[in-house]
C-alpha cells in the first residue's frame, strides 16, 4: 500500500540532499513536489494543501538541531505531520461494562461490510479477548444473512439467525437478548447497505442506533475509491455519527487518498485496514507506522507483532541456538522456510524492513512471486533427502544429487546451487549470531527471520537474478534501534542536551 505516494515522496526528499543549507527555495520546491504527489494520490485538496502549509511552517520557523543535516530535518517534519494527519496515534474500540457493547458496521453495498464484520469479530476475539456474536440485518440483499453465517463459521465465531423474522429491528432485539442470555459480551451488527446513499437507508440506520445505544460505529470503505470513500463517510457521518472507519482493499491501493484524507476531513479515525482476502488479513491503523512505510522507514514493531503471533518461539530459540554453534542442518532449514511463509509475501515483509536496514532494497509482487516459488523449489528439494542427507549434507555425492534432483523434479545445477547457498548462509548466520547484529530486534525475531532475510535475499532465495533495486542514499529511518547514528536516537540526544541547558 502507498506505493505510488511513497515513491514520490521519497524522490521530493532525495532532491534536497546534499545541501549544507537549506534556502527558502529549496524547500518550497520540495514542498511543491510534496503538494503534487499528494494530489496524484487522491488526497482531498484542502488536505494537501494544509499539509504543505504546517510543513512549511515548520521548516522555517524551528530551531535548527546541530546533531541534524538540513534534509534530515525536513523528513523529521514530513514525518510529524504525516502521522498527525492520519491521527497521531492508534484508535481502538471503546468498550464500556455493559452487556453488550453493540458495535454497528455500516457503509455502502459491496465495501466489504460483512467480511468485515467477520475478520473485526476474530481479531476482538484473539486480542482483547472478547466474546462476540455476530447478526446480520440486511434482509433486502439476496443471502446476506446466509453470506454472514458461512463468514462466522470461518472465523469460529456465532451468529444469530432468527429466520422466521424479516425486520430489522425484531432482529437487533432478539440479538441482544440471546446475547445477555447466553454471555456474549459483544453484538456486531452488520447493516445493511445501499449501491448509493439513500434516505431511506440513513432512516433506518438511525432507528438501529436509537434501539442499540451501540459504543462504536463504523463505517466500512473501500479505499480504491479514494475520495468517493471520503465523501461518502461524511454523509454517513452526518446523519448516523460513526466513530470510526474501516478501510478495506488498503493492500492494493498504491494511492491511499482516503487513509490520508478521512481523518481531517470528517473528525473521525481510520481504526483498521483491510490487508487481504484471508480473515486475519486485518490489522489496527497505526499513523505512525504508516507514515514510517511511507518514507521508506519501515515498520519493525508490526513486524515483530506478526512474528510473535505466528512463530513458534521455542522452535525460533532452538533455531538460534543452533545457528550459533553451527549446527543448523537442511531440514532446520526446511522447517525455517515453512515458519517464515506463515508470515506472508516476501514483499509485505520487506516493505517493513527500514530501508537503511536492508540497504534499500526493493521487492515488487511480481519478484515476491519468483521467491515464492523458489522458496517451494528448495522445500522440495531438501524433501528429497534422506534424513541422513539433511542432517549432515557433506555426504551428498554426485549420485545422490541425481536422486535428489530427480525426486524433486529440479536439475543437478539447482541441487549444487541450494548446497552453496546453504553452506554460505551457515556461516554468515554464525557470525551475525556471534556479533549480536540483531539483537535490537529480539531475539526471537533473529530466529524465525535469519535465515530469509539476513541469510541473504539475494542468494539463498534467488535474488541475485530478480533485478531488485537498493537506495544507499536514503536517509536513515527515525525508528531505528540500531547505533547511535540513527536520525531519531540524535534527535533524543538533542533534546535531552537543551533540557540539562
């Protein structure tokens, strides 16, 4: 997401580089650049241009940090008032004591409200330990209900039916009452919608409302649609007053106009995004965060998120161990590789990853495809050894390459070449192990991402040969945990100085 606008902006910032000085001149033809590519991303005008306003403000009327060269300064801006565009900081839902808290989903036909509604129950469910029941009260769409009951079956969460009962309301009803019954601490009303805002639709909305006294309102958009989304949040938020919006598709938008523009424009938080098809494939909205993907900074705290959530630490620590006495065989290859695709493409990864981190290195989806598919080629053949052969991969001779290519339905070439790469990869795991290099990403991050990422993309999954590009140049990222080099670890020695004075 945010390919299209990161590119440009990273491109506006580089032009600044190098000056010992910054002139009124240079930063106004930064921020004219600035401007431009917020408008190409679907970014409300108004937006835009109060953004290139308090930027420039900025610029020109703070203290100038020694500790900072002038172009690292106006990243630091950049940084600030893209995160406080956004929001600041991250929204969650408000619950109170009562049972239940009603949570009304709201938005227009074919948004992804009732995908939604399942993939915001499951997460409520895992991370606030939550009990939800999901009811749909769409009874004009042909077999929304029963959309909604397969949705809750896959993400193992109830649903209340009622099938003799075609109102809305008599549905609601019945909802919280079986909900107060039975202990489910959360109602999730999936509502209905409209191919375009009509008043007969606001009219119910608020008579649902009215009956639920719900703690959290939110309205589903896709984020394709750009301003379209926006706009249609502000009518919803007129008539119905949502508290929230979820955005969906956010993976396949290059743009993100409407993440960049909703806050402002309606008062109201993007509180999560839609980032697949899958039903976990949904995370909570971190300004911050995003505003350090989108220039190029990373995102290492979700990252580590992701990894707790999906990799098995005790198997991440004996990982680690064994590649610090050099014992990491083929097969604890193998089962890193099964490990590490639970955590998604290699292009989602990467794009967390500050660039200053993995040398600018960039990955497309198309080149993630490749590493996919070289990922599965190495599975299959380590799957074709012996036990004896995984364990102790010295013993692989010329013949049993020919078995292990052929089982595999590889070439000898392809076999010779993972046995290169693995030898290279064991040593360079023990000496990043022995030198502590990631020990300010956790220990148990090293252990479930050594051997895709810092055992050499470029070589261990076929890089070498997919054109991925690097941007020495950047600036560094202002979350780094790594040296005292690091633009936000200078900016708090800065600050820390004016305090002692």
């Amino acid at each position: 997401m945010f390919e299209s606008l990161s590119e440009k902006l990273k491109r506006s910032l580089k032009n600044l580089r190098g000056q010992g000085t910054l002139t009124p001149e240079h930063v106004d033809a930064a921020l004219r650049e600035i401007r431009m590519a917020l408008l190409e991303a679907d970014v409300n005008y108004k937006v835009a241009k109060d953004f290139v306003d308090a930027v420039r403000v900025k610029a020109e009327g703070q203290e100038v940090w020694q500790d900072l060269k002038p172009h690292e300064q106006v990243v630091k801006i950049v940084y600030d008032e893209l995160s406080a565009l956004m929001g600041g900081t991250s929204s969650r839902l408000v619950f109170t004591k009562q049972t239940p808290n009603v949570v009304m989903i709201v938005g227009l036909q074919g948004s992804g409200k009732t995908t939604s509604t399942g993939k915001i129950s499951r997460w409520l469910a895992d991370n606030q330990e939550r009990k939800p029941l999901l009811v749909s009260v769409d009874v004009y769409r042909p077999a929304a209900r029963e959309q909604l009951r397969v949705v809750g079956a896959a993400v193992g969460i109830p649903v209340y039916e009622a099938k003799e009962s075609n109102d809305p309301l008599t549905l609601v009803r019945g909802a919280m009452k079986h909900a107060t019954e039975f202990g489910f601490d959360t109602l999730m009303i999936d509502t209905a919608g409209r191919l375009h805002i009509d008043d007969e639709l606001m009219v119910e909305l608020e008579s649902i409302k009215a009956e639920t006294k719900p703690v959290e309102v939110l309205f589903v958009a896709d984020s394709m649609t750009g301003q379209d989304a926006v706009r249609s949040a502000e009518v919803f938020h007129e008539r119905v007053g949502i508290t929230g919006v979820v955005l969906t598709k956010m993976d396949g938008d290059a743009r993100g106009g409407a993440a960049l523009s909703i806050k402002q424009v309606i008062g109201q938080p993007v509180k999560f995004v839609g980032v697949g098809e899958k039903y976990d494939a949904i995370e909570p909205f971190y300004p911050d965060r995003i505003a350090q993907r989108i220039l190029g900074m990373g995102d290492v705290l979700s990252l580590i998120e992701e990894v707790q959530g999906k990799i098995d630490e005790k198997e991440a620590q004996e990982q680690l161990r064994k590649m610090a006495s050099n014992q990491f065989t083929l097969e604890d290859f193998a089962n890193q590789l099964g490990q590490f695709k639970k955590l998604g493409s290699m292009s989602k990864l990467m794009k967390m990853l500050p660039e200053q981190l993995i040398g600018g290195m960039q990955i497309t989806d198309e080149q993630s495809a490749v590493v996919d598919q070289q990922m599965k080629r190495t599975e299959a053949i380590i799957g074709s050894m012996t036990r004896q052969e995984k364990n102790d991969h010295k013993v692989i001779d010329a013949s049993r390459k020919t078995r292990i290519a052929n089982g595999s339905g590889s070439t000898i070439a392809e076999v010779n070449q993972l046995l290169r790469q693995y030898e290279q990869m064991r040593k360079m795991m023990s000496q990043m192990s022995r030198g502590g290099m990631f020990g300010g990403l956790g220990r148990k991050m090293m252990g479930s991402l050594a051997g895709g990422l810092g055992g050499g993309l470029s070589g261990l999954l076929g890089g070498g040969d997919m054109g991925l590009e690097g941007d020495d140049d950047f600036p560094r990222n202002t979350s780094s945990n790594g040296s005292g080099g690091s633009l936000s670890s200078r900016i708090k020695k800065k600050k820390r100085h004016k305090k002692r004075r």
